[in-house]
C-alpha cells in the first residue's frame, strides 16, 4: 500500500477525537510499520504528517497528538523545526515535547533546550524532563538555573533531568546548587543519590561510592540512607559490609530491614556467621528479619542458631524460626517441628505443619517413619499428616502398621495419609485392612485408599479384590468392595457386577448399579441400559438410568453424533423430571443438529421447556442450526 | 412480622395439625449462628459473573426458628461424588470448623460435584447454612441444595435453592441468585421442609474450576 492510498485515512485522523473509535488509528500505524519495514517511503511519510502539524492545518488536537507519536518513531532533522515552533505554545508543547524527546538527533535536543528559558513555567518543566530523558549533557547549564525556580514543579523537574544525565557536571552542578535550592532538602538529595547511581552506570564507580559514603550519615533522612547503601553495595559490596553490619544494629526498623536485606544479597558463610553472631542483640523486629532471611539462604550452617529460636519467649521469633526449619533444616528438625505443629498455637502450627511437609533430606522421611512409630497422641497425628503430605513411600510400613493399630484417630490419619504415601505394592495390605476394619467409617475411607492406590497402577491388580468379594460373607465388606470395583474401574470385574446386579439382596444390586455409575470408561452402557429398559423395581431402574447417563458424559472416542444417539435412545425412559433435565444439560456438550432437534422437541414438554429451550439456545449459539 | 417467622408459624401449624392456638404459642428463636473470623487477604474483587446478588455492608438479621432447633448436621456422615478429594476429606464438612483456613475445608475435583449429608433421621429443616470457601470473594455456580427422603434422591425430592441459571448441573433452572462467599456464610431458608438427606451440588465458582466446601450446618429437629 502506498501513501497516496492512506489518504482518505488522514483524513479521518484530521478530524478524529478522543471521544471516537480508534480504528484510523490503527489503520495508519499499520501502515506505518510496514512502510518502517520498507524504509523507502518514510520521508514522503514525514513531510505529510508535517503538514497536518502547520498552524493552518485543519487538524484537531487529538489528531495532532497523534501525528507526534508517529513522528517520535520516523521523525528526523526536518521534523524539529516544527515541533519547536509548536513548544512554544502550552496547548502543543506536550505532544510536541514528547517527540523531540525522542527523534534521535542532536537538533531535536537543541531545539528543547533553545525553548527551555523562554517557556513558560508550565512547559519549562516538561522540557526539562525531555532533556534529561535525552540524557543531554549540553543542557546541564541552562538546568542548573532552573533549580533555583521559584515554580517548585519546574525545580524538581530540573534536579530529576540532571539526575537522568548522570555525568561529572550534572552531578556538580545538583552539589554545587544545593544550598540555593528551591524545594526541599530532601528532594535535592534524591536527585543526587539518583545522579550517583547514573555515574556508576556509566563507569565513574569510585565517583559514586564517595557520594553514597556521604549520604549514609546518620542525619540524612532515612530513605536517602537506604538508596544510599543500595548504591554503595551495588558499586562496592567489599566496603559496603561493615557498614551493613553496623546498621544491623540501627534504631530505624526501615534500615534495619534494608541491611539485612542487602546482607542477604552477599553470597557465602560470612554473612551466615555475622548474621548468627548479631542475632542475639537485635531487636525483636530484627530477629525476626534475620531467621527468614537465614532461610532464604539456605545455609545450614545456620541450623544450630535457628533451632535455639524455637525456644525464644517471643511467639513472633517461635514462628520465623519454625517457618525457617523448613528450609534449612534436616532429619534433627522433625521432632521439633512435630512437637510445635501438634501442641503449639495456630500461626506457629501452621508454620510447623508447612515446614514439616517441605524439609529436604535424604534422611528426612526416614526419620519420620521413626517418630511415627515412636510417638503417641497429637504428636503422632501431626506426623501421620506429614507423612501423607511428603507422599513418603518410606513411611507406607508404619503407617500400614497404625492403621491396625488400635488407637482409632490415628488409624483413620493413617489411612488418609496412605493415599499418597502408598503405592500400588501396599494394594494388599491395603485390602487386608479393609476386610478386617469394623468401624463403618473407617472401613470407608480404607476403600478410598484402596481405590486411589490401585488406579496408580497401570494395570489395576483387581483380581484380589474380586476375590474377596466372592468368599466374604458379610454385607458390608461386600458393599465396600463393589464401590472400589467402581472406582478402579478395570474390566476384569464387570463379570461380577454384572452378576451382582441381579443379586437377591437389594442392597448389593443397587451398589452393582453405583459402581458401574462410577465407571471410567464406556464399558458398562450396555448393563445400564438394558436395566433402564427391564428393571421392574422403579428405584433401580432410575438408578440405572441415571447411571447411563452419567456414563455416556465420560470422555470418549466417540463423534458428538453418536453420544446424541446413545442419549436419545434413554429419552423415553425419562419418566422423571430429575432425568430429562440431565439429558437437556448435556445435549450442548455435543452440538449437533440432532442435539438441536431433540432439545427444541422438548420446549413442547411444560415440565423442561425452560430447559429445552436453553439448551436449545445454547447449541444454537454453537453455530449448529 | 418478617417473612421467615410467619412461615414458620405456618409451618407449625401444618406440623401440630392446624392447631393455631398452640402453633401462635410457638416460641421462636434466632438460631445460634457462630460466624467465623473474616479471611480476605487484601481487597476483595467482586466476581463479573451474571446474575449476582448484591453484596450488602450490613450483617445479616437474625433468623428465627422454633426454639430447640439444633445443628442436626455436625458429625453426620458425608458422602460425595467425588470419593477421592483433591484437598481434606469429606469429614471437615460436618466437623463444625468454620476456619476457613488451609487444613479445614475439603476441595473436589473440577466440574459438577455433590456432597450428600445423612442426617440419620428425618428431620424437619428451617435452614440451612453453607460456607464454600471464604478466603476470598468468589461466586459458585449451579449452586443447588435438595433434601430428600432416601440417599438416591428420588423420594420426595425438594429443592431449596438453585442458582444455576442455565441447567449446568442437570438439576433445572433455578431463580436464586449467585452470591459472594464470605466469612456470613449462606443461609438458605428451607422453609420447614422435611427429609433425611440433604445435598448440596456445586460447579466451580468464577475463580476456579474446582469446588470447595468448608461446613455446612442444616438446622432443623428431628420429625417424631
């Protein structure tokens, strides 16, 4: 596209304003970037966007701020006249300084710093903020004049862009003027702590370490200091540490905070060392600061120190040391921590109970399986729990042993934790624990292991499950084996269900039902089906219904089409309310026209035709008609 | 006299059979709602979710019920369609801890999920209290609350909330609104309904897929 082309565009952007959509905008910065790409057209570019800057030009103020960030990205020499003429008026000069700034040529600084003393004081201190974005070393005369402003907006801007220039004169000149100053001391010694940072960057580090060894005295405001002692450990962290260190010890919590936080930057024992020897005279505050960042660390070094915290009388520093065992420390830290997250109050319990889960080690889990065994009461609750969080596979043993135990609370821990720290090897001990548990809770939740062990494995052992079924003689223990059938969902065992389904008992048929609901496949929508269409008793036929249902949302290979088929099949067995609005709620979950005619079939039913005719909206909406 | 009172006196009416001289003589009182601490970290968000219910800065008024009624709920087993939660167990439901906090709420997988409280009996329910999960401003979606006579939901089915708005959770279209989770928790008014089993059916909230609940308490008697 050429540029004759984006007239009628231009035109638009003449006469655009903030109020209206930004589409020529667009257009033309689209056009732009190609035309950046091509290079060859970007002066005929210019001039014409020029033109719409000329006094005369018809072009609202919107439309020409436009044009100025277009030409801060092509501009050159032969855009600053314009731009200059337009600093001088307050309405122009933002957007006109905006591209000067910007345009990357010697001229464009010229002309901001030729319009810096005649502006007014409105625009003088946007000009000076485009000088020193420009980092202009040759304006550092005409800004240091400013600083005595009586306008404290345009000093301020002064002392910034000198800082921003950051060279031996800039620097100079915010020292030398100072004490004339219009503003704030304050205000002074930021621009020069600033002024410092941008010497070191361009090399000059001894220059700025002798301005951040000034600024560090004891009477400057806090937060020039801690600027100050960023710089100085940046440009010299050797001569920086005694100087942390002695602010270790400061009265001001915020400098205290930024030495330890500086400290902590240095990697290496040293400050491990000075940290644990300072520790005892700090204040509370400090403590605190210095156990997290003994943790951050990692240094385990540090352990005997942190360990001594726990004991501290001050249940902030209990906390902090509790939360930092969990990082450095070892096997040694697992009593401790069980003993704080069994008996100790909440913030420090939590913090226990996070660092139990996360301490690293090689001997670590070992060291938990043992305190299982050896501890009794909230102690051993507390470790149950971290041995299920660590999913420690060293700790499955002794927490298979518990679940026999007779202690019935850390039993049922035991048998939670096991969910994670169990593998598919313990699937038989597992087992044998769930036939021999009486309390029904229990019992239940040892069949969830189970069934979550057992689905880890690649090839679910459920043989020994079906086996168990078929020689016990007790009701529950079978109800029990039926659901974790359903839950592991192998096919090895769909002979049994299936058999199970037309078991006298009307409790073992209904969880055949249950589990072949829960079923992880398609597999079983043939059983589901065929009992939707025969069972005469009216629960378990619902049930089954239900069941088939539930199924055919499972994830499958099948096409949308066929899942609308299987559940178009059921639709006339929904004699119920319940079962017609499940049908509607997952026709949408496979839009197709089929799916669309049997949802808008059943607008005509009064008891789901809100149903019908949201699904029917919503498959719609899918674009099927 | 407020709305909840004069269906409740209603309610004891058709319990005593009709007799308004004893029912008007029924003793009502607030129910004894423990709050828990409040937990949003920071400025709570407001979900852009529609059919919001509007977030009121005053507490919640006292809700009256027959004197005597009890959290029938607490310890009472839970039973849920997901059997293998993702966070807690199913126990934490009924424990009576409204923390809030890591370690007393249970999350379930993703999705539509339900949770089904036995209270072993058939109780006569005036409300009914949920907290999802308070720590932050979230609105649970295709919130529904059924109670019902037998575990499997087909006798004497009745609903007594439901917020989902376009029959996601296959249970009907609901006309309650989503509402934002707070430490106040949400009561809902059962209206003295009657049942043993009561189910509450969730499907994610704005933030995240997964579902959450920290307790629910069922306030209610048991029928004679």
């Amino acid at each position: 596209m050429k540029l004759a082309d984006m007239e009628p565009v231009l035109t638009r952007i003449a006469a655009w304003d903030y109020s209206q959509a930004r589409d020529p905008l667009y257009e033309f910065s689209g056009f732009l970037r190609a035309a950046i790409a091509a290079q060859s057209e970007l002066p005929q570019i210019e001039a014409r966007l020029l033109r719409m800057l000329a006094p005369q030009a018809a072009v609202t103020l919107a439309g020409r701020d436009y044009v100025c960030r277009e030409l801060s990205v092509i501009g050159t020499a032969a855009s600053v006249a314009v731009l200059a003429r337009m600093l001088t008026d307050p309405t122009t000069a933002d957007t006109a300084r905006y591209a000067l700034a910007r345009i990357p040529v010697p001229e464009a600084a010229d002309a901001l710093r030729n319009a810096l003393q005649a502006a007014p004081a409105e625009v003088q201190a946007g000009i000076a903020d485009a000088l020193g974005e420009r980092r202009d070393g040759n304006s550092v005369v005409a800004l240091t004049g400013l600083i005595a402003s009586s306008d404290a907006g345009v000093a301020i801007a002064a002392l910034t862009a000198l800082a921003r220039i950051g060279d031996e004169k800039a620097l100079a000149a915010i020292e030398s003027a100072a004490p004339n100053a219009a503003v704030r001391r304050e205000e002074v010694l930021r621009a020069w702590v600033r002024c410092a940072g941008a010497v070191a960057a361009g090399g000059d580090k001894a220059t700025a370490k002798s301005i951040y060894q000034r600024l560090i005295a004891p009477n400057e405001p806090a937060m020039i200091r801690i600027a100050a002692l960023e710089g100085l450990a940046a440009v010299d962290a050797k001569a920086a540490l005694p100087v942390l260190s002695r602010e270790l010890g400061s009265t001001s919590s915020e400098i205290q905070a930024a030495a330890i936080r500086l400290l902590n930057r240095v990697p290496g024992a040293g400050v491990t060392a000075l940290f644990q020897k300072r520790y005892p005279g700090l204040s509370l505050m400090g403590q605190v600061r210095v156990l997290s960042a003994l943790a951050d660390r990692g240094d385990r070094s540090a352990l005997p120190s942190v360990a001594a915290a726990v004991k501290s009388a001050t249940a902030e520093v209990r906390t902090a040391a509790l939360a930092a065992l969990g990082k450095i420390g070892d096997a040694s830290s697992v009593s401790t921590l069980a003993a704080a997250a069994a008996n100790a109050p909440a913030e420090e319990q939590a913090a226990a109970r996070e660092s139990l889960a996360m301490l690293r080690g090689v001997d670590v889990d070992a060291a938990v399986a043992a305190a299982i065994a050896s501890s009794t009461g909230k102690t051993k609750l507390e470790l149950i729990r971290a041995a299920g969080e660590r999913a420690s596979s060293e700790s499955a043993d002794v927490l298979m042993q518990t679940v026999q135990a007779p202690e019935a609370e850390a039993a049922l821990a035991a048998i939670r934790a096991l969910r994670n720290a169990a593998s598919p090897e313990q699937a038989p001990a597992l087992l044998d624990a769930v036939m021999k548990i009486g309390d029904a809770t229990q019992r239940r939740e040892a069949a969830m292991t189970l069934a979550s062990v057992m689905k880890r494995a690649r090839k679910p052992a459920i043989g020994s499950v079906l086996a168990a079924f078929r020689s016990s003689a007790d009701k529950p223990i079978k109800l029990t084996l039926l659901d974790v059938m359903g839950q592991v969902s192998a096919d090895e065992a769909l002979p049994v269900l299936r058999a199970s389904l037309k078991d006298p008992d009307p409790d073992i048929a209904r969880a055949a039902i249950l589990a072949l609901t829960a079923w992880q496949t398609p597999a079983p929508l043939p059983d589901l089906l065929e009992l939707a269409k025969t069972e005469s008793n009216a629960t378990r036929q619902i049930l089954a219904l239900r069941g088939y249902i539930k199924v055919v949302s499972v994830p499958s290979e099948r096409s949308a089409g066929e899942s609308v088929a299987l559940l178009k099949q059921v639709w006339p067995l929904a004699k119920l309310l319940a079962e017609r609005r499940a049908l509607l709620a997952l026709l949408p979950l496979y839009p197709t026209a089929e799916a669309l005619r049997m949802a808008e079939a059943a607008v005509g039913d009064a008891a789901v035709s809100r149903e019908a005719r949201t699904a029917a909206d919503t498959i719609r909406g899918l674009g099927v008609q | 006299m407020k709305k909840n009172q004069f269906l409740l006196i209603s309610v004891a009416i058709a319990a005593l059979g009709g007799c308004p001289a004893t029912a008007q003589s029924m003793k009502l009182e607030p129910l004894p709602i423990a709050l828990p601490k409040p937990l949003f970290e920071g400025t709570p968000l407001p979900p852009n979710v529609p059919n919001l219910e509007r977030q009121s800065n005053k507490l919640r008024p006292p809700f009256l019920a027959p004197a005597g009624t009890v959290n029938v709920a607490l310890h009472k087993p839970v039973s849920s369609s997901d059997t293998d939660p993702v966070i807690g167990s199913l126990e934490l439901i009924t424990d009576g801890n409204k923390a809030g906090t890591d370690g007393t709420y249970v999350e379930l997988k993703s999705g539509v999920q339900n949770v089904v409280i036995d209270l072993e009996s058939k109780c006569v329910i005036y409300a009914i209290m949920v907290w999802h999960f308070h720590k932050e401003a979230r609105a649970y979606a295709g919130v529904v609350v059924q109670v019902a006579d037998d575990p499997d939901f087909i006798s004497n089915v009745q609903t007594v909330f439901n917020n989902d708005i376009n029959n996601e959770t296959g249970n009907g279209m609901g006309k309650d609104m989503r509402y934002v989770e707070t430490n106040e928790g949400k009561l809902i008014d059962a209206k003295g309904v009657e049942g043993r089993y009561v189910r509450l059916i969730s499907n994610g909230s704005d933030k995240t897929a997964a579902n959450h609940y920290i307790e629910v308490e069922v306030y209610g008697k048991p029928v004679r």
